[in-house]
C-alpha cells in the first residue's frame, strides 16, 4: 500500500503516516537505540501492534526487540494517547579494551593515619609524600598487557567491534631492570620510583628546592635528600645515603645511614639527628645526636647531648653547655663558658659501653642490697654468683681496648671552671680555669690528669702516655746503676 511507505525520511530517523497517526522511527547513531513517537489523528484508525512491529522490521531493526514496551506502545496508540521518544529495542554496546598499564608491587609511604582521639582518620599534615621507595633486586612492579575488549551487537543485528586497548608506553630508564620478557620491573639500586615524560625509572637522589615545609612535608628516601632552603619545625628527614641542607634545621629529626650536613641546628630541646655517617655544620644548639662518626661544627656546639663514636670537634669556637660523649676524643677552642655553665665531657669511651656500665652498677648495686638481707646460705650463694658475673663484665668493658678509643681532650684557649670530664677511668670536676694550648690525658704514672702542649687528635693519648711510661721507666733503671 502506497500509505504504507515512508513519507519523509530525516538523517536519524523514518516518520511513517497514515489516515489515523503519524509514526516517528528514531535509530541511534551508533545502533544501539530504537526510540518512537506516536502522534494520532481524529479520523482514521489507530496503530495496531503488529503494524507498528511492521515499520520497526521496515527500519532494519531486528534485535534486542523489548516485546513488553513494544505491546505497551501500541495499547497506548490504540487509545489514542500521544507517545514520545519511547525506547522499544537496545543492542549490545561493546566493551572496549583496557590499555596496558604498570601494577606496582612497591608500596608508597603512608600518608594517613588514624586520629587519637577517635576512630575517624585524619591527614598528617607534615605527612604528605608519597614515595616509592625500593631497595636492590626488589621488585617495582609489572607491566600488563593490555585488554582486548568484548564485541557488541546492534539493533540491526551486525556486530560492533571495541576498540583494542593499547600497550602501556612506558621507556624503562636508569637503575630498572626489566625481566620476564619486559613485563616484570627490578630495582637496580635503591631509591625512589619516577615516572617523568614516559620513563620510569629509579632516582637515588632527592632535591627540594626549597624548604622542607607543608608543601614539601616530611621525607623517607632510600637514597641521597638534598635540601636548598630550611628544615621547618616539626618536620623529620630519613635517608639512607644521606643528607645535604643549605640553610638550617629546627626542631626536627634528621635519619641517616650516610653523612649529614647542614648551616645550623636548633632544636629547642626537641630537635634529634641519628647518623650512620659524619655530621658537618655551623653551629648545634639544643639538639640530641647520635653519630656513628665524626661531629664537626665550626663555630659552637651549646647544650646538647652528644654521643659518637667518632671525634667531637668545634674548629672556631665553643662547647658549653650540656652532655657530650666522644670515643675518638674532643677538641674546641673553648670549653664550657666564663659563666660557669655547667659541661660534661667524657672522651674515649664509646657511649653503648658507658649506658652499659651505668646499668651495670645499678644492678650491682640491687645485688648488694639483696645480699644483705638474705636469708639461707642457698640464697646467697646465687647472689654472689650473680655478683661476680656483673663484676666480671664491668672489668671487661673497662679493659676493653678499641682501636678507635682516644682519650684525649684539646683546648685551643680555655677550659673553665663548672666542667666536668672523664678521661680513661678518672672522673675530674675543674674547679679553676685552665688556658690552652692543651692536650688532657690521663696520667697513669702517678693518678690524676696529665696537661700537655696540645697535640692533634691524630695522635693517641695511649701512644702518649706510653711514651711517657717508658721515660719514668728509663729513669728507674738509670737511678738503679
């Protein structure tokens, strides 16, 4: 029938008239839709269902037909309802491909934690990198292939292919190691993970340019940290290979396995440094450390506490104040202050037997006052067994002799009253002010300090001493004939 044809055909879709309606057949351009409208005319008859399942066929439609909203629409037609835009037939869309992407194994550093005060979680503020750090050999990560995607289906019945996913393009730089054909990613050395301009690859240094702030936050690096401003207040640094900052450190805590250095340190009490490596500065004020090397500042070091088990050296200025404990000896123009601060020095040494020793009298001393209430002969036979033991063992870190040890103390100008120092097995208050150019060892010949024309810290108080030693010695022999 002629009416039965189409009367005007639109770029998205067929309009379909007849006596009674006009029909609108909408296709979507990608074929996943069929949507109709219905108008209805006052003379003629209405749409019937299976002349409307007719100008859908006519429409190339042909799958995904929903036969409920297909009855729906032509009971609404029959009634002479207006319909608009009514979806009677979905095709299958295809799901496209995922592209390649890299899987890290390698956990970044956590920057949340849980609040204290309740169960919410809350943003560390001072915490705000997110590193990846490795080690050698561990593995950063891998590259997966990518994902060919699922075919889709169109209202008109003809496949729809997806789109393929596309490898990850990705160049492997400097200290990775790809494996497994290019799909498993090894750290050569350690450091942190960076992906920069299509490379990935691992930095073993880290530079801010700036301070370490809110903006930078605290820092963990498995490599060398370089900073070219301040360490602000409540900040931490952890390295392994070390660490270089131009300007200076509040109270914060510096980490490191390497060297550490900086302009100035104050750390207002609070302020920390743990160094596997040597430590180089300006000035320390109020600051606690712990140094497997040597501590070198070139104007002053004021109250702190100083352990190392290298040399404590203050090259221009002074040492006043606070507690300082140096196995490879100390040296500083000045000592202590004209106003009497109180210092402490303890020189050769090393600071894990010194805290032992303190631990060990203690208990010698709770062994001595158990012993004295005893009560049966069984009791205190085991206290005495157990005092000997303690004995034995302050008798060994006493002896014990470490080829780094340097009892020596060196003033280029002064030492003042109000400083304590122990050197060898002495423990001296000086009570009086001493001028220098001094070395302070100790005399073994007859007790007491020995003051001697300074010496480098080069040389040994031992091999001193021993000189010394040999000419008393010599004149005995000498007094004998």
């Amino acid at each position: 029938m002629a009416d039965d044809l189409p009367s005007a055909t639109k770029p998205s879709g067929i309009e379909y008239k007849k006596l009674g309606y006009s029909l609108f057949v909408w296709i979507s351009d990608d074929l996943l839709e069929c949507r109709c409208s219905y108008i209805p005319r006052e003379q003629g008859s209405m749409i019937t269902a299976d002349e409307l399942r007719a100008y859908v066929a006519q429409t190339s439609v042909n799958f995904g037909i929903d036969e409920e909203a297909l009855n729906e629409f032509a009971v609404n037609g029959a009634a002479g309802r207006v319909l608009t835009s009514v979806l009677l037939a979905s095709g299958e869309p295809p799901v496209h491909g995922t592209d390649g992407w890299i899987s890290y194994t390698a956990e970044a550093s956590v920057v949340v934690r849980s609040g204290d005060d309740d169960n919410t979680s809350s943003i560390d503020m001072h915490n705000v990198q997110t590193f990846i750090n490795v080690l050698p050999e561990e593995e950063i990560g891998r590259i997966n292939r990518p994902v060919p995607g699922k075919f889709g289906r169109g209202i008109n019945g003809k496949i729809i292919p997806p789109q393929p996913g596309k490898p990850v393009n990705i160049k492997i730089g400097k200290n990775i190691r790809a494996e497994e054909g290019g799909h498993r990613l090894v750290a050569v050395s350690a450091g942190r993970v960076c992906v920069a301009s299509g490379e990935i690859s691992v930095e073993e240094e880290y530079v801010v340019s700036g301070d370490v702030d809110f903006h930078v936050g605290s820092i963990v690096f498995n490599g060398f940290v370089e900073v070219r401003g301040d360490v602000l207040d409540e900040f931490s640094i952890s390295s392994t290979k070390g660490i270089r900052i131009t300007g200076n450190a509040g109270d914060c805590k510096l980490v490191s396995e390497g060297d550490i250095s900086f302009c100035g340190m104050d750390g207002q009490d609070k302020g920390s440094i743990m160094c596997g490596g040597s430590i180089r500065s300006q000035f320390i004020h109020n600051s606690t450390i712990e140094c497997v090397g040597d501590v070198i500042a070139e104007v002053e070091i004021h109250n702190c506490k100083i352990k190392t088990l290298g040399r404590l050296v203050v090259n221009k200025g002074t040492i006043a104040g606070g507690n300082y404990i140096a196995l490879g000896g100390i040296e500083a123009k000045k000592i202590g202050s004209p106003a009497s601060v109180r210092t402490r020095l303890s020189v050769g040494v090393d600071y894990h037997d010194a805290e032992e020793l303190v631990h060990l009298f203690a208990e010698l001393e709770k062994n001595q006052a158990q012993l004295d209430q005893a009560n049966s002969l069984v009791e205190m036979e085991e206290l005495r067994t157990q005092k000997g033991a303690l004995t034995d063992r302050i008798m060994e870190l006493r002896t014990k002799n470490d080829s780094r040890a340097n009892a020596k103390l060196n003033f280029k100008t002064a030492l003042y009253e109000n400083t304590k120092v122990s050197i060898g097995s002495l423990n001296e208050a000086i009570n009086e002010q001493l001028d220098g150019p001094t070395s302070m060892i100790e005399n073994t010949i007859e007790g007491g300090l020995r003051l001697l024309s300074m010496t480098s810290l080069d040389v040994k108080a031992t091999d001193i001493e021993m000189a010394f030693v040999r000419e008393q010695k010599m004149k005995s022999k000498a007094s004998e004939l």
